[in-house]
C-alpha cells in the first residue's frame, strides 16, 4: 500500500477514537453510551501502525504513548509501551 493511504488510514483510526472519546464526555461518568463502539486501544494500535508501515515513526511513538497513557489496563498497552522503548 502506498505511503499516502496508510497516512490516512491511521488518521481515520484516530478520528474514530477521537469521537468516541467525546461522546463519552457527554455520557454519564464518562463511559462510552451503551452500545456504542468502544475498541479505541485497537483503534490507537492500528493508527500507530498505520504511521509505521507509512515511515511516521514520530508520530507513530505519540500513537502508542497515547494508547499506554489512555488504555493502561488494555492488553495493547503493554506491546505499544515495547514499541516505545
């Protein structure tokens, strides 16, 4: 694939996790509603591996920061923090 559709391939993973976060703003507690999609660690995961297979390496480490950062407890934020070091 070339570079240019993996560059917005991982901008669209990010915009989906963008979203959801800000519904979940709105909802009580901030949770996602219910129903709604709720997979923004793979979202992120595939984002940054988007920017790698796209040669954004920059961006791809504040990809896998933002998921270790966000998603503590996910399973993915274990492997994006190997990735970071």
């Amino acid at each position: 694939m070339e570079t240019k559709k993996w560059d917005d391939a991982a901008k669209l993973y990010i915009s989906i996790v963008d979203e959801t976060e800000k519904e979940a703003t709105k909802s009580v507690g901030g949770a996602p509603p219910p129903g709604k999609w709720d997979k923004s660690d793979v979202a992120l995961y595939n984002a940054a591996s988007c920017f790698k297979a796209a040669r954004r390496y920059d961006s791809a480490m504040r990809t896998y920061e933002r998921l270790f950062n966000d998603y503590p407890g996910s399973e993915l934020a274990k492997t994006a923090l190997f990735f970071v070091a």
